[in-house]
C-alpha cells in the first residue's frame, strides 16, 4: 500500500550515487536536511535522472491517469469509506477535486527519462476569505462517501484556522495531494517535490504553507521536514449526528494533522530597502518565535493580541508609510523588467486620515478566552492545535471602534446568562456562534447573530430570536443598534441564500455617505472597512483616471465583483463592439481578491478605444493579480495592442498592518 493522503505528502529519501563530474548540482537545504538536484534549465530540476516540471492546464488527464494507478486506492480515508470498489474504478468527484487547483499554475511533477510521470504534487493558492466561500458546497457533494471526506476536511480547515493565526498573511500555499509511484519510492522525489513547491511559494512572496495529513506515514515526514504541527483531530472523535463514529481507516492511521512552514522574513526584492526587513523584525511578535510557540496569559492576551492583528501598532506613522512605499516598488517589481521601471511613477504612500477606530466591520467567534470561559467572544489568536487557541476580546485594539468593543461585550454578557453553550466546533451541539458588526460614521451599528440550529426544532429557534430581541431592544440606544440580524447557518460560513439573513429589530439597512452619495449597506454588502481613506482612494482614482466631459467611464466590478465577473465578459462583447471608434474610454477594474478571468482581460485588449485602465487591488502582490497585469502587458498574452504600466499609487487603507491598497494606471 502506498503511503499518500490528502494534502499531504511522505517521506522520500535521496540516496543513490553522487554527480558526475560534468553535472551543474545545487544542495538544498530545509530545516537542516539536504537534498542534491541537478538544474537543467528554467522551470525543472533533474534528480537521479528525474525531472520536476510545472503541471500545465492541458496535463489534467494525465495527471488523473497517474493518480488511479496509486493515490485513488491507496488513501486511507478512501479505504475507510470505501470510495472505490475495484482497482481501476473512479470517482467523478473525487478526480475534480484532484485537478481543481491546477489551474492556480503552482503544482509540480516527476518524470522519469522515458517521460512517464512517477510523482505529482498537486498545490493551491488559497485567498483568505475565499475557502470559506467553498466550505458549504462539499457538503452538497453527490456522491455520500466522498461527501464524508469533504466533510472532514471542511472540519479540520476550520478548527486548524491557520490564517486566523497569521493575520497578517492574504494567501497561503496549501498542499492538497502528493503522490509517487511505487517503484521509485525512497529517490528523494516527495520531498524535491515539496521544495520545489516552497521555492514556487518565496518567489511568489507567499510566506506560508499548508498541508494536511490524513496518514501516520505523511504526518512523520511532513515533521522531518521542518513543518510544524498546529492542529490534530483524532478519527476516533470525529463522529457523525447520530454520535457514530465516520472513519475507522487501517492501522497505523489514527488522526489527521495540520503543518504549516511558515517564513516570516522572506526576501521581497534586492531592490526593496533593508529598512523593511529591519522594522519587521524590530516590530515582529518575537524573534525566530512562531505563533504556536506564543504563551497567552490573563495578564499579556491584549497585548499579543495587538502585536497579531495590528503588527505595526508601535511602529510612528510615517515609518509605517516608509514600508508600504517600499512595498509598492516590490509590487512593480514582481512583473515590469529593469528596463522598463523608469517609465513608470510610484507615487508615495497616500495617508489614512483616521488612525484609530477606523474599521466599520468587525467579526467576532466564541471559544475559551485566556481564564479559560468557553464563552469569551473576540478573535482567536495561538495554536488550536497545540491547544493554545485563546480568544481575546477586542478590548485594547486600536483599529477597532468603541461602539464595536461595547457591542461585543454585551454579547459576551447575554451568551454567558444563557444556558445553550457555545458552539466552537460544528459538531459538538453548541448553539451560540460569530457575530458582525457594521457601522457608518454617524454611529449607527447594525449587529447580525450567527447561531448553529443542531437539532433544535423551528419554535425553539424562534424562543431564542425572541428572547435576543427582546436584550438588545432594550439596549438600543445604549449600543446604538439601528438593525439587528439573526443568522442560522450550520456551515462555517454561511451567505445570504444559503441561510437568509432574518431582521429581528429596527432598519433593514444602515446608510453612509461617500462623496455626498448615499450607500446602503446590508449584512453581507462589501463596503471599504476604512471610509475615510476610501474617500482619499476614490479621489486618486479620478484624478489619475483624468476623464473628460467626453469620455466614457467603464466601471467594470463593484462590491464584491462576482456579478460582474461572471456576466462581463458577454456583456463586454457587446458594448465594446457597438462603441464608437473615435470614443475616448476609460475603464476601471477592481475586482476581487482573484482576478479578472483571462477572457475578460481578452476582450478589453481587443477594445482599442481604451487608452487608459485603472486597476484598483487590495493584493497587488497576489500571484492572481501579477497574472492580470502580464496579461494586460504581454504581447504573447494576444495580438491586441498591450497595456504599459505607468504609475502606481498606494493609499494606506489599513493603518497599523502591512495591509495596503495600490492603484495600477495602464495605457497604450
């Protein structure tokens, strides 16, 4: 049986003779061990005579192909569910899942010099905010069996909550399924796979990586690797609704664990100042110290729990600003060669004017707080794996309003008076969950209660909206609540038509006002977090934009652009092909977190109309949004006229935090 699992991967050991003398060979070096590779030529590395490529988007079949001759069958929580019946059978799911990150463009394999693929590793770039997204779709999966393993994995990605330990960090790299064929186990192949991945994630400037091990094998090698354990949940207390037990995989599989390798101090570029290294480390938690490895005590949680969420709080203003101008020339740097930087203005760091209490949304979750009161409400920081997950309240936070701060103590206060329990895990019965807070800058506060329904029945539900209604009604004022929301989500996060959002009390919205407009704003609308640097940022983008009284203006995204990224493209089609030739056009992006879709970049290059785009991103060092911008530079990209890079302008929408936004002007 073959030692694989789901994000995970084992252990493989180089052995076997050394170089000859006429090869170029390199040691690589992790966490103490040493591997040799010969380097053959960009993008692959040759070991033993094997060769580690870039997985393209047209290798999907053969890298299925791959996996039913080893992975498919040998997986532990395959066996244990008994996913396949028969040696060559498939799963249809099963095999989506396989192939979904490939796209991501950060999956490797092995071949062998006759070509054959021997090893995969499978890889993703996962955006904070965007797997939770995903979480309640595995739960809708059709086949029950592979359901069950989704399941699992949706409850360990919560209860792990590694980008909850890393505040900091929008992006990790996560490691979904490794495997090697038989017959070349012991080569070095896995774990040149792995540092080849981690090679991918620091050019990338991804600091963080993840994997999670369904086998004891996987487990042991990721440790020997220099990943640390931060999360373990035995199968054995891993139990469905009616209290049975899931999974009963074959000895010596007994739990699933959660690695992280995390860099703190990546390079960025030779060109960024050394400032940047040095006030990062100044200003860093505590030297060469991870996060799992933080003591949290009554006396030190606000303080640990400022130096996560806001790394920069000691760090004076203008230093704070030094930084991210540093940042922004690594942004340029990321995909505009030498050459060509000099045509293109980096404009300093336009300043927050608020720097306290600026946030308008803030999100709160319940486990054990520092005196150990498993109904403390706040933002967990530490180890859930190593049991050292505290939740702090925001009490001492500077980026966080009093108003947010008061709401949730009181509904600290109303949760500890009840008798239901927190719910910290999806399954363990508990009914009170997150909350969400909104305000505008008048003070209204809108408060949305997030509960897990369990097994209680509609009229009890209804017994405890009544009675949260009936407490906070009688604390309108106090607290300022214009709206009050009720939520009963089962999933780790659930959206508007998985699990509407139910008005108890007061406005079914609370407005602000950006530049003498009015904005509604409902639970789930996005809305910037920051509105007075939103402001400064919407009166750069007009300014650069420079549109006259005879341009057309295309706003391409608004909100959280999934709208209009899924119709733009056709939509786009059509405007742009009844435009005047002569018409002077300007168009803005500010898309998600992922990007604009290949074909949308498409069809704005083929509009030769547009003279000027404005790309607005709160990632700009993002591998998504480096895609998008070679994209709208690459003259192999499409035969359209490209888009050269002229200025780019970050405003500071995030004081205290590396956070930044940066305004990209592109023309032609």
């Amino acid at each position: 049986m073959g030692n694989v699992c789901y994000k995970v991967l084992y252990s493989c050991l180089v052995r076997g003779a050394g170089p000859a003398a006429n090869e170029t060979m390199r040691v690589v070096q992790t966490q103490g061990q040493k591997f040799q590779e010969k380097v053959i030529g960009q993008g692959q590395i040759e070991s033993q005579g094997h060769r580690f490529v870039k997985i393209a988007n047209n290798d999907g079949e053969r890298v299925l192909q791959f996996l039913r001759r080893f992975f498919f069958m040998d997986e532990p929580l395959n066996i244990a569910v008994g996913l396949l019946d028969e040696p060559g059978s498939t799963c249809s799911e099963l095999e989506q899942y396989c192939i979904d990150s490939i796209p991501d463009g950060v999956s490797f394999m092995a071949v062998n010099s006759s070509g054959e693929v021997i090893g995969v590793c499978l890889n993703g770039v996962d955006v904070r905010g965007k797997s939770n997204d995903e979480d309640s779709k595995n739960f809708e999966c059709r086949n029950p069996r592979f359901g069950k393993i989704l399941g699992l994995l949706q409850n360990v990605n919560k209860q792990s909550d590694v980008f909850g330990q890393f505040p900091e960090v929008d992006r990790m790299l996560e490691v979904r399924i490794l495997s090697v064929d038989d017959a070349y186990r012991g080569q070095g192949i896995a774990k040149a796979l792995i540092e080849k991945t981690r090679l991918e994630g620091e050019k990338m400037g991804i600091p963080l990586m993840r994997v999670d091990c369904t086998s004891h094998f996987s487990a042991k090698a990721v440790a020997r690797l220099g990943f640390h354990c931060v999360y373990t949940l035995q199968y054995a207390d891993y139990l469905d609704k009616e209290g049975q037990r899931v999974f009963h995989p074959p000895p010596p599989h007994t739990c699933c664990k959660t690695f992280k390798y995390y860099v703190r101090h990546f390079s960025l570029s030779s060109s960024i100042n050394s400032e940047v290294v040095h006030l990062r480390k100044k200003f860093s938690k505590r030297e060469g110290v991870q996060p799992t490895e933080i003591e949290i005590d009554v006396a030190n949680q606000y303080e640990k729990l400022a130096e996560t969420v806001t790394p920069l709080v000691n760090t004076p203003y203008d230093e704070q600003l030094k930084i991210k101008n540093n940042w922004s020339r690594y942004v340029l740097n990321q995909f505009v060669s030498s050459r060509k930087k000099e045509l293109c203005t980096i404009e300093k760091t336009i300043s927050s004017p608020v720097l306290e209490g600026y946030r308008n949304k803030s999100e709160f979750s319940i486990r054990n707080g520092a005196d150990g009161n498993p109904k403390t409400v706040g933002t967990f920081i530490g180890s859930a794996g190593l049991g050292r997950s505290i939740c702090v309240p925001p009490t001492h936070l500077i980026n966080t309003p009093q108003i947010h701060k008061d709401i949730c103590k009181s509904y600290e206060d109303y949760i500890r008076s009840s008798d239901l329990p927190a719910c910290h895990d999806l399954h363990d019965g508990g009914f009170w969950r997150q909350i969400l807070i909104r305000s505008n800058r008048k003070g209204e506060c809108m408060l949305s209660i997030a509960v897990h329904p369990g097994d209680k029945t509609e009229a009890q539900i209804d017994e405890q909206m009544a009675a949260v209604k009936d407490y906070f009604a009688a604390r309108r004022n106090e607290l300022q609540l214009t709206s009050l929301y009720f939520q009963v989500c089962k999933h780790s996060r659930c959206t508007h038509d998985s699990a509407p959002y139910r008005l108890l009390d007061g406005e079914p919205h609370i407005t602000e006002t950006v530049g003498g407009k009015k904005f509604q704003i409902s639970p789930d609308s996005f809305f910037q977090v920051n509105v007075e640097a939103a402001e400064k940022l919407y009166e750069a983008i007009f300014r650069v934009a420079d549109v006259k009284s005879y341009s057309l203006l295309l706003d391409l995204c608004c909100g959280t652009g999934v709208i209009s990224i899924l119709g733009s493209s056709e939509v786009l089609r059509r405007v742009l092909k009844h435009l005047d030739a002569s018409a002077d056009i300007v168009a803005v992006l500010n898309p998600g977190r992922v990007g604009m879709p290949a074909d949308v970049i498409h069809e704005l290059r083929k509009c030769v109309q547009i003279r000027k785009l404005i790309y607005v991103s709160c990632m700009a060092d993002s591998p998504s949004m480096t895609k998008n911008f070679n994209w709208l530079r690459n003259t192999k990209f499409s035969e359209s006229p490209p888009f050269n890079v002229t200025r780019l302008v970050p405003v500071d929408l995030f004081p205290h935090t590396y956070h930044c936004e940066a305004i990209l002007v592109f023309e032609r």
